[in-house]
C-alpha cells in the first residue's frame, strides 16, 4: 500500500503484481524452490506464524494440494520458534504458528490473499509462504525486530535452516 489509507492505490500494482514477477523471474532464471514473503503484524496480537495457501473459493489451491507449503511452514515456524524470541500465536487451526489463507482476515471474508493469487502460475514447482514475524506493537517483541543482529543473525538464519530442512 502506498500509505494513504486508500486500500484500491498501490504503488506498481501491489503484492499481487509483486507476486506475479516472482512467477515471471522463475520462468525466466528457475524454476525456484520457494517464496517466501515476510512482514510485521501490527496490533496487539503476539506472535509468529507462517501461512499456506488455501483458497477459501475451493479449487485446486487448497491446504490438500499444497503439502509442500504447508511442510514448510511448520519446518520455519520450528526453527523461528527454537531462537526462543517470539511466542507462538496458539489459535490456528493446523497447529501453533501454522496458518491457513483461510484463517487470515482476508481468507475468512472469503477473499485470496494477493501474493497467492500472483504465484499460482509456479504453485505446481514452488513452495509458497507468507510469514507474519511477530508484532511490531508488542514491546518484547519489537525489542527483537528492532534489533538488525537479531533480524541478519537470528531470524534470518532460523528461515534459511528451515529451507535447508525442506529442499
């Protein structure tokens, strides 16, 4: 969003059309083992979680034909959750940490989250994730996100191990 509070203004065509250009590049450079997008809640909620795809529509995008997907979330959620640094949000359905496109705000309104919809061209070669890394409105938390050696040498490695572990 380009922060003017308008959700239909997005500077070069938003997540989607990000997304989109990831497809493209594997085409180009790939095919790619993962994406992986990941950002900051705000809010009051704690916690980490990775979410997989799972079209609240039906279709073939759904939970059942995404195993790699949701294999690597759980497999970034265990690693995130070993550095000991940000608690697990215990109210999704699959287990703590793992949540479905459908458990999300969008995905209950019954509406696809852009980044899914913008890469179901390689849904077939590349695990697709999008990790929420804990709250940037919850002060023990955002003592970590604050922190660039945390972020390089803590959150990122934990991720990077987590792909190890998968591919």
């Amino acid at each position: 969003e380009d922060g003017d509070g308008d959700p239909d203004d997005y500077r070069n065509g938003g997540l989607q059309a990000a997304a989109a250009r990831c497809v493209t590049l594997s085409k180009l450079h790939g095919p790619f083992d993962a994406y992986i997008s990941s950002h900051y809640n705000g809010g009051a909620s704690p916690g980490f979680h990775a979410i997989f795809p799972d079209s609240p529509s039906g279709g073939v995008d759904i939970k059942g034909n995404n195993p790699l997907d949701v294999r690597l979330c759980r497999a970034i959620r265990d690693r995130v959750k070993a550095t000991n640094t940000v608690r697990m949000l215990s109210w999704t359905k699959d287990s703590p940490g793992v949540m479905s496109e459908r458990e999300t705000g969008v995905g209950a309104k019954g509406h696809r989250l852009g980044e899914f919809v913008g890469t179901i061209g390689f849904r077939d070669t590349t695990a697709r994730v999008i990790i929420e890394a804990s709250s940037i409105d919850v002060a023990s938390e955002a003592k970590y996100i604050n922190d660039p050696k945390w972020v390089r040498d803590v959150y990122a490695e934990a991720v990077v191990d987590a792909l190890e572990d998968v591919f």
